[in-house]
C-alpha cells in the first residue's frame, strides 16, 4: 500500500508524491514516486521526466501523511 506524503524541505515549498512505504527510524533515505508540488506541477529543480527522487532524511524538516485523496472521485462534465 502506498501513502501519499507531504515532504517540508528547509527553504523550499513542499513537496508531495507517494511512498511505498513510510520511514523508519533506521532509515537514512527517503525515495518518492511521482514527485510534484503540492498544486501539482512540476518541482522546477527535478527532471521533469523523473519518476523517483530519493532524499537524504537529514535535508527534510518533517513529512505529512495524508489520506483519503486516493478516495475522492472525479467528477467530470459530458456534453451529450
């Protein structure tokens, strides 16, 4: 199960993507899938074609876990 986080990196806005799964406190590294602002864009210091970015947990003041977005539905607009 994958959990969708919110990573807060010192003089940086934060950043969110999805982790396999969540630190641990023997961890020294964090590696995030589908790294992107938190309004979605692109983060303009990562490679706009990269999928994983993995972080040294010692550049990152905190991390936020979020839930319930993987269950939100979309709801779209069809012109019949």
């Amino acid at each position: 199960m994958s959990h969708i986080v919110l990573l807060h990196l010192p003089g940086e806005e934060p950043v969110a993507g999805e982790v396999e799964e969540l630190p641990k406190p023997t961890d020294t590294v964090i590696t995030v899938i589908n790294p992107r602002r938190r309004d979605g864009k692109d983060v303009h210091y990562i490679d706009s074609r990269a999928v994983k970015v993995v972080w040294p947990l010692e550049r990152i003041s905190f991390i936020e876990i979020l839930g319930g977005e993987e269950e939100e539905q979309i709801i779209g607009f069809v012109r019949e």
